[in-house]
C-alpha cells in the first residue's frame, strides 16, 4: 500500500513540479535543509522541535511524580541518578526521541493512508485558535512574547497542532473507528486472537449450606478430575482427556451458555478485567497455561479445572461473545503499535536536532491541546 502511494505521489510530484517551474522543488528544498527531524514527507524544523520538548517534559515529569519519584525541571534533578545509573536527564533525552520519532512517523503514515484535507486544516486551525483566545487573548504577539523562552512562536505551535492532529488520527485511518475495518485483514484479525487464552471452565461450588451428600458428590468430582489431571502430568494411568472434561462440564456449576464457545481471556480485554474482579485466580492461570494443559484452581466459590484448547477460527466474527467486545479495537492498536515500532528507527535526527539543548528548554504550562474541535 505504502510503495504504491510513493509511486502516485512521486508521478504527481513531478507534475506540479513541472507546472510550477520548479518553485515547489525549491520550497522543499528550503523545507528539508531547515528540518532537525525527518521522516517521509513529514519535517520538524527547531521551533517545532522545542515546541515538543516542552510539551513532553511536562508529560514526562507528571510520570514520573505518579510513580512517586520527586521529579522537578531543575538541572539537580536531571543530573540525579536513576536506578539503573543513568541520569535522569539522559532517560528523558531518549524517551524524548522515542516520542518524537512516533510522532514523526504516525503523522507519515496519516499521510500515506489519508492526506490532510481542507477539513482536517479547519479543526487544527479552530482549536489553535481557541488557545490563543483563552491563553493570549488572540493576539499571537503576546503570545510570541510568552512562549520566546521556550524557543518556539505561533506559527511552531500551528506546526505541531498539526502534526499531533496528524498523528492522533493515523491509527483510525487506516483500520477505522474503534478498529472496525481490521476485519478487512484476517490475516491481522487471525495474529491477534492468537494472543488469547480460549480456555473452558468447569466450576464446582462448595457451599457451605449444601447437605453431606452432595458435598461428597462434589468432592467425589473434585478427587477424580485432579487425580486424572495429575496422571497427565506425570505419566500416570486414567489421565483426563477433552472427552472426560467435557462430561463432567455438562454437570458443572459454572455458566452453560458458555460451555460451547468457551472463554477467552486477554490481558488487555475488558471483560478479561471485570471477569478478573471476581475469579483472579482463574485469570492468571488461563493466561498462564499452554495449550492443551489442564489445570486446577481454587476460587471464592470452590474449585475451578481449567481446560485450555486452540482459538475457533474466526471467533472474533461473533459479534454475541462479550469477551471478545473489544477485539477490534485492541487489535487495531496492536498492529497499529506494531507498525510505528518498525517505522521509528528509521526517523532521521540530524545535526540540527543534536545542537538543540533539550534539558534547557522549560516544560510548558500552557498552549498545549486536549481535544480537538
């Protein structure tokens, strides 16, 4: 997809070049020798650079205090070791380039895959806008006249509106809103279900109001399958097989709706989390556990043998299974993350970029976007 719209972009660049006498040439020319960040069709010049190293040392500070570090914008805290030795100016100077480099290549991706239309134009445009009024009163002089500490003006921060608008989007362009065109690549869909757990659950409660007959039919169950699950596991005679299971799951104390089809369990799904609210235990062995492995727990509720089998091609098709409810959105992400994992290393920063103190530029207080129009 990528190498064809390379191929359409050159074919249409070297038209325009041609009707416009080689002024647009020119105007790239000017545009690449000023950029301190490139990749693809997306450049970031010294101002815009500093407009993100602002951005992300506030982020990047307000981290660092949620996991109870003392971080402040003062060089002795920058100069201070971490944990693993390093200063702490060091980790954000290379997180700082991580950032800058899937900012970068998201945006070219948005490129790739969509183009930045007149619409697009209008919501960076219209939010930029709101901040000036609120922040400057709409004036971009005073604004310039705030922001000349850190290094950059309006018209770097219309620059990297743009290119975190561009950059925010990347992933919906290319698999849609909340992941729905994912199913239009199987190959994809068929990747990410395999980083499920599809497991069964054959549940036997003990309560302690039940007569003594019944809890030694429970416990009869509970001996048999956990000596059978234990013979598996060592070689012994009698060991328990799919067949055996699913006998006993027929008269099982868990949810027979879910006895067909059973669970499937992600450690990033939703339901996953709420089903781990009340079985934890469960959870953890399920995504613990190979394939074909059977498994014993004890829960709130008794004991829990856990089977753990193949993924049912295509089950994410099944728009009824609740626990696979954000399979497209997770999934999307993931490839999605996948993508800019693979792009990023090749994000160029060149000597411009290296003669940008980054630790000396203040983190921002204001004239950064939440949401935009």
């Amino acid at each position: 997809m990528k190498n064809r719209f390379l191929t359409i972009f050159v074919c249409v660049f070297i038209a325009v070049v041609l009707v416009a006498g080689g002024s647009l040439g020119i105007a790239v020319g000017i545009k690449n020798a000023r950029a301190a960040v490139k990749y693809g069709n997306v450049t970031l010049d010294e101002g815009t650079v500093r407009y993100f190293a602002s951005y992300y040392k506030m982020l990047y500070i307000r981290s660092l205090r949620i996991a109870g570090i003392d971080a402040s914008d003062k060089a002795d805290f920058w100069d201070s070791a971490a944990d693993d030795g390093r200063t702490y100016g060091q980790h954000f100077e290379d997180s700082l380039r991580e950032y800058l480099a899937s900012l970068v290549a998201a945006a070219d991706i948005y490129l790739t895959y969509s183009g930045y239309t007149a619409d697009d134009k209008l919501r960076v445009a219209e939010t930029a806008e709101e901040i000036l009024q609120y922040k400057a009163d709409g004036s971009v002089d005073q604004f310039n006249e705030t922001a000349v500490k850190y290094g950059f003006d309006y018209n770097d921060f219309l620059n990297a509106a743009a290119l975190m608008y561009k950059a925010r989007f990347a992933e919906t362009v290319i698999y849609g809103a909340d992941g729905k065109n994912l199913m239009n690549y199987p190959e994809l869909c068929a990747e990410y279900l395999e980083s499920y757990s599809h497991v069964s659950l054959l549940f036997v409660r003990l309560d302690d109001d039940m007569t003594e007959a019944v809890r030694e039919e429970k416990q009869t169950v509970i001996d048999t399958l956990t000596a059978a699950i234990e013979a598996k596991n060592n070689g012994g005679d009698h060991q328990i097989t799919a067949t055996m299971f699913n006998q006993y799951l027929e008269d099982s104390d868990g949810d027979p709706v879910m006895y067909e089809k059973g669970y499937y369990f992600h450690q990033n799904a939703e339901k996953t989390a709420e089903f781990a609210e009340e079985f934890p235990e469960i959870v953890s062995a399920s995504l613990d556990m190979e394939i074909g492995e059977y498994r014993r727990v004890e829960c709130s509720i008794g004991y829990c043998f856990i089977y753990k089998y193949e993924q049912d091609a295509k089950a994410y098709e099944d728009e009824d299974n609740i626990f696979l409810s954000d399979f497209l959105s997770d999934g999307s992400l993931y490839h999605y993350e996948k993508v800019l994992a693979s792009l990023s290393p090749e994000v160029i920063f060149n000597d411009r970029y290296s003669e940008i103190d980054v630790l000396e530029i203040p983190l921002i207080n204001d004239y950064y976007i939440r949401e935009f129009k």
